[in-house]
C-alpha cells in the first residue's frame, strides 16, 4: 500500500484556498502591465490589454484548479469504497435488521 506524506492534505488544502489569492494576484498583474504600455506608448486602450491580459491568465488559474481536481475526484471514484452499488447494499442489510 502506497503512504501518504504526512502534510499531503495540509498542502492540498492551502492550493485550493491559494485559487482566490492568484485570481486577484493575475489581474493586478494584468493592469500594471497595462498600465505600462500606457505609460509607454502614451495610447490609453493600451491599459485594456493588461487588463484583459490578466483577467485571461485569472481565468486559465481557474481552469488549471478545475482540471486538478477533476483529476482527483476520478481517482477517487475508482476507490472501490465509494462505489454506487455500496450503498444500495448497506440500505438493505438495515431492511434486513428491522425484519428480525
């Protein structure tokens, strides 16, 4: 049997409150920069591609977050405890009880 690290789900915890944080961290980014290109080229539409630059980077740190879950979560339902038919079964074992 493969053994965790300790800390495993300590870490995995932290990423997913860190997507919020990188969210907001993206599109900061995204304005300084055009705030760059406007200071730049003196053009003020140019501040809109920063802007657009990161809210496109906070959307693909969304996407990355969504698939690494997903990820996860097929791991989990080929786990043979969380199967579906599982709980039918445990279902019927209290029928069973009751009838005694």
């Amino acid at each position: 049997m493969k053994q965790e690290p300790k800390l495993k789900k300590v870490v995995d915890a932290a990423d997913g409150l860190s997507l919020g944080i990188s969210i907001v961290v993206a599109i900061i980014i995204g304005v300084a920069i055009g705030i760059g290109l406007k200071k730049l080229t003196g053009h003020t539409w140019t501040l809109w591609i920063g802007v657009f630059i990161g809210v496109g980077a906070a959307i693909n740190n969304v996407y990355i977050a969504y698939k690494k879950q997903k990820r996860s979560l097929d791991e989990l339902a080929k786990d043979p405890r969380y199967r579906p038919g599982r709980e039918i079964k445990a279902e019927e074992d209290e029928d069973d009880d009751e009838r005694y």
